[in-house]
C-alpha cells in the first residue's frame, strides 16, 4: 500500500484531504502526514470525522525525512510550488501538484529537467475531460479545419476570497510572481484544454505572439476581467476571456470555430454540443475513467498522462508569463461600467459575445480598448517584470 503526504489543507486541499481519506478508509492507500502551517476547523472536522490522527508538519522536507512516502499532493497557493515540487521530486517521490503549476516559465523548465524516478503530474483533471469531448466533436464532425478555439467563463468571486489571504487577487507579493487572475486560476482548466486541443488539431502547434487585455474591476492589485489571443506559428488561434465578477454566470467551457460547424464544451467535458450550420451533430460519450489524483496516488510508480505532465503545462505558463509582461499592469474598466461592489453590469454578455466571435474584449466593446499589449514569444524563455525580484 502507497504512503502519502498531503500539503496543504484550505481551498482546494480541503477537498484533495476529503478524497484522500475516503481512499484510505477504502484501504487503497495510507494517508500518513499532513504539511501546512496551519491546518483549518474544517479540515481538523473532516479528520475527526475520519477518527484520522495524522502526523503534522509545517515543512514539507522535515515530513519526507521521518516519513517513507510513496506520494506528496500539493494544493497550496500558486507561487509556493516550485520550492515544493521540487523538494517532492528530489526526495523520489511522486508529486501530484495542484494547477496552476507554476507561476515563471523559468521554474516550470527547472522542474521538467529533474530526473523523477516516479509519475508528476498537475491537477488539470477537467482539462483533460474536456479536451477528450474536444476531440471526439471534431472528429463527429469529420475533423474540419479548425480558425479558433476558445476559453471562456464568467464567475463571481465573494469578497471574502481577496480578503482570506495576502496573495489573493494580486499578481506580486514580496518579489514574487503570484498571477492570480481568472484566465490562470479558476478559469485554467478550460484556458489549459484549448491550448491542448490547438495542439491535437496542428501536431506544431507553438505560440509565435499573445495579446491581452486585462483589467481590475475591484480594488485589487490583480485582474478580475480579461482576455487574451495566442497567434501560433501555424494552426488554429486561441482565445481566452474570463472574468470573476460578472453580473451574469456563463459556465466556463471551450468554445471551437471550425470551417464547417462549433464545438461546445463545458461541464469539464460532460456537456458537449457539436453543429454544423443549424444540425446538431452526434457525439460519442467517453468512457468512465479513474480520477487523475486518484491514479497517481495508487499507482505512483505509473506513466504521467501526458495531457497531466509538466511539459504539457508549457504553453500555458508561457501564455501567462507573456500576458504579465506584455500589459505590465491590469488597467481599469471604462467609466461607463456600473460596478456594485462585486459585479460588472453587462460584463456575462460581453464574455460570451467574445466568445462566439473568438474577440479580444475591445473588439467587441471599444470601449474597453486602452490597455491591450502584444509581445513576440518565438524564442521567449520567461518572465521579466519590474515587480520581479531575481532569485
């Protein structure tokens, strides 16, 4: 039986600990410490709940030197994986790491080039969905030419989650780069599955220029709206627009413009809608599989999905790092937006008119043009930014 460590607790740990557990109590693997500086009443809760007492940590590496482990989640904030990962990967073990992956370009190259002895993956699970409904769309279709693929969501964030930490909503703390905007957070499965999918439709797929707008709705250091297009080499364009306060909820999904008919996807790749002109076309449901983070903690010897890998997460990070550096910093919405302390008025129907015309927001609403930058990533090797302190 595989040993495991979990790191972190909150946010999304709470629910890789709640996973965890009920696969311990299955007797699949042992849940064996626990690394956060402070583990919460709702994990503490989920643990009393389990009659689980668990080894706790505040250092990841402290754990791997007592502890004989097989496995190390990671689902803390974004800008602290690479020192984690890094520790997991040099000590042996599997790591199954929490998206984002990384937050510089630089460091997911760094991490790529350790020899790991076992499986690393990230946690894009829906991602993966979605690009599988993706691809059996296209092909229902006949696997037509494809113009545009398309990430797109529009959610509200409660002030509570720029409130509960110092890196929330902000894209530098301390020197560091932390990226929390909705394209690179919680939109970034579906911004992770079109650059996947753009990859699958053109073999070469590599990005040759990104634009971006992005913009800050709320008093944060951040960007809650913005939008980006990757212009490739050759094959298909890819969009993302996304927004975390929005009046109007669109279901994040990924949205493709084929020469001869859409591809829609959303749900993480259970709702799927393929047409050509104003006939729907069939699509073949997919087979049931294993969650990602349940096959890498019971098989953590085992080959990494390579829609899960390190190197799969390239483009994206890439993606992320161009945008910080060619906008430099989120502008603010046009003086005509109303604003209620949380949302945009307007702002789900300009997200989905993006959408269905693969558009940057300015393109759409010229109002919203001012603060749209474009950089050359041909031979781009990471982010370089005034709020960057070198290591």
């Amino acid at each position: 039986m595989n040993d495991t460590v979990l790191v972190g607790t909150g946010g999304y740990g709470l629910r890789h600990l709640r996973s965890l557990l009920e696969l311990q109590r299955a007797g699949r693997l042992r849940l064996v410490a626990l690394v956060d500086v402070h583990v919460g009443d709702q994990a503490s809760a989920l643990l009393a709940e389990h009659r689980s007492a668990l080894a706790r940590y505040s250092d990841l590496g402290r754990a791997l030197a007592v502890h004989q482990v097989d496995g190390v989640v990671i689902a803390t904030p974004p800008h602290t994986h690479f020192d984690l990962a890094r520790t997991a990967i040099r000590a042996g073990t599997a790591v199954y790491l929490e998206k984002p992956p990384v937050t510089l370009l630089q460091d997911l190259d760094a991490l790529a080039a350790l020899p790991a002895t076992r499986r690393v993956e990230v946690g894009f699970q829906a991602a993966g969905a979605t690009v599988g409904a993706l691809h059996r769309a296209w092909t229902a279709l006949g696997r037509p030419p494809v113009d545009d693929v398309v990430a797109h969501g529009a959610l509200t964030r409660p002030d509570e989650y720029y409130r509960r930490s110092r890196w929330a909503g902000t894209w530098f703390l301390d020197g560091q780069a932390v990226l929390d905007g909705p394209l690179f957070n919680p939109l970034a499965h579906v911004v992770q599955a079109a650059l996947l999918f753009a990859g699958q439709v053109e073999r070469d797929w590599a990005p040759a220029s990104v634009e971006a707008e992005c913009f800050h709705a709320r008093p944060i250091e951040g960007d809650d709206v913005s939008a980006l297009r990757v212009t490739p080499h050759r094959g298909p364009r890819v969009v993302a627009v996304g927004t975390t306060s929005t009046d109007v909820v669109v279901r994040p999904g990924v949205l493709v413009h084929t020469r001869n008919g859409t591809i829609r996807v959303t749900d993480g790749g259970e709702r799927v809608v393929a047409c050509r002109g104003r006939r729907r076309i069939p699509v073949p449901h997919a087979a049931p599989v294993v969650s990602a983070l349940e096959r890498a903690v019971t098989d953590p010897r085992g080959p990494a999905d390579p829609l899960l890998s390190l190197r799969s997460t390239r483009n994206l990070v890439l993606t992320t790092n161009a945008v910080a550096q060619a906008v430099g910093a989120p502008g603010t919405p046009p003086r005509s937006s109303t604003w209620d302390g949380q949302r945009v008025a307007g702002l789900g129907r300009l997200v989905a008119a993006c959408a269905r015309r693969a558009a940057l927001l300015s393109e759409v609403a010229p109002e919203w043009a001012g603060s749209t930058g474009r950089i050359d990533v041909t031979e781009y090797r990471g982010l370089m930014h005034p709020e960057l302190v070198a290591a």
